[in-house]
C-alpha cells in the first residue's frame, strides 16, 4: 500500500510540475480570447489603448513589461498604446539554453544602427510606406553627438543603460537613454526622451521624460514573444497647428509596430 502511495504521489508531482513548468501562450497570456490566441499563432500584431479601456492583457502576465503597463494604464493625463507579437524561434536557437538565447536576444536589441532606413505606412500618403528612421547611433553622453558603434557583449548582463541619438520623419533628431533589465525569459528596455519632442522640428508635442517607450522580449514554449508600449504623459491624442493635423496614438502605433516588425527581421534573417 505504501509502494502503491509513494507512485501515485511521484505521477502527481511529476504532472503537476508539467502544468507549473508549461509556458505557452494560455499559461502567460491567461485573458485572450481564442480569436487572440489564434491571431498571435498566426503570426499577427494585436493592438490596445487606453482611449478604449485597459490594455494590461496584452503584457505576459507577471513580467516587467506586465507592471509597467499596470502602472502607465490608469493615468488621466495622457494615454498609453500597446501591441503584442509572437515570432518562432530562429533555427539557430534549437541549441542553445535559455541565457544562451537571452544573450543573443539582447544583441539583437542593441544593434539600433539597423534601425536606419525602416519605414512605417503612412496614411496621410495614401497608406504608402515612408521612411521613419534616417539616423541611429549610440551615444557616449547625452550632450554628443559623435557615433558609437553597436555594442556587443559575450555575458550577459542583469541591467544596461545607454544614449541614442535618432533623428525620424516625424519628430526631427532627438536623444533617448536606454534602460534594459534582464531576467530569466524577459529582457525587458525602458526608452525615454531626454530631450523635447516636436512635430516639424517646430511644434513642441512631448516635453522631456514624458514619452516612454516600452520594448520586451520573453520566451515562452511556443516561441517569442516581443511587446511594445508607448506611453505620452500630459498631451492630448490630437495636435492641430497651421492647418496640420496629428493624431498622436496613430503616429505612436506605428511606431512601434515598425520597431517590432525592425526586431523581428534583425532575429530571424
């Protein structure tokens, strides 16, 4: 009776540590619906703001980028833009181990002079793609303006924090500091404006340290997955000026859409 006991405890433990240790879509994005769930297998961006309601489901649960939405999403002075994607893992992956793989994630994050040339859909040019990103390049202190080359390490770190001078289509050239913090499966980037953000290089859309901009990684059983957020702190969606007009969660959106279609085409070619 006590051998009988003793298997019956061991087959427990071993199927519930199969339900523990699962970490596919359901397990980390518990509040999709199937349609969502088919959609990100399917290779699909899904998208929310906080102009239509909570956003939070979209961000693996438990992980940074989960708090960081929590924290962004009930704010009232401003709104907040999300989009999740899943991406299979590259066929160099198949060997490597966890850290391994977060190693090689994170260099891929880093390598922002790739980010020259990449384009976004622009609906005011009758949904043609036009360039976003003209320059990109590290920087050694907020205040230069001197090239650094992309960094690349052979350990990995828990924490790395530096500049990047971008100068787009839409905002002119700004500088932004870079915060990652690395876990086991997430590794996890804060991206600020340290410098005031305008439209035309005139009109002055986000003071400095009101726009972050949220880029997470986590590796889940079934591939993946790349997070995004962008949250504008004390601007309404719309700027109007001389008769131009811009709707800000649109023009973030796709920003980061481009960046995670940038991500996932540095990853896997």
């Amino acid at each position: 009776m006590k051998l009988k006991t003793m298997i019956l405890s061991v087959l427990f433990i071993c199927g519930a540590s199969a339900v523990i240790f699962a970490y596919d879509l359901e397990t980390v994005l518990p509040d999709l619906s199937e349609e969502e769930y088919e959609d990100l297998r399917a290779g699909e961006i899904l998208e929310a703001s906080t102009l239509d309601g909570e956003i939070n489901h979209y961000a693996p649960k438990g992980s940074m980028a989960y708090y960081r939405t929590i924290a962004v999403e009930g704010r009232e002075d401003g709104f907040t833009i999300n989009s999740i994607s899943l991406i299979p893992y590259p066929e160099s992956f198949a060997q490597m181990d966890l850290e391994e793989r977060q190693l090689e994630i994170f260099n891929t994050m880093r390598s922002i002079s790739t980010q020259e040339g990449i384009t976004y859909i622009s609906y005011r040019r009758g949904n043609e793609p036009r360039t976003l990103i003209r320059d990109s390049w590290y920087l050694e202190t907020p205040g230069s303006r001197s090239k650094l080359p992309d960094p690349v390490v052979d350990e990995l770190p828990r924490r790395a924090e530096s500049y990047v001078y971008q100068r787009d289509t839409s905002f002119g050239g700004n500088v932004y500091k870079h915060r990652y913090t690395i876990s086991e499966r997430e590794i996890y980037l804060d991206i600020d404006n340290v410098e005031t953000m305008r439209i035309l290089s005139i009109i002055p859309v986000v003071r400095p340290g009101n726009l972050t901009i949220t880029m997470a990684s986590h590796q889940t059983d079934e591939g993946l997955l790349v997070y995004a957020l962008a949250n504008i702190a004390e601007r309404e969606p719309r700027v109007s000026f001389l008769g131009i007009e811009v709707y800000l969660p649109g023009a973030f959106s796709r920003r980061i859409t481009s960046l995670q279609e940038w991500f996932v085409d540095q990853l896997l070619n």
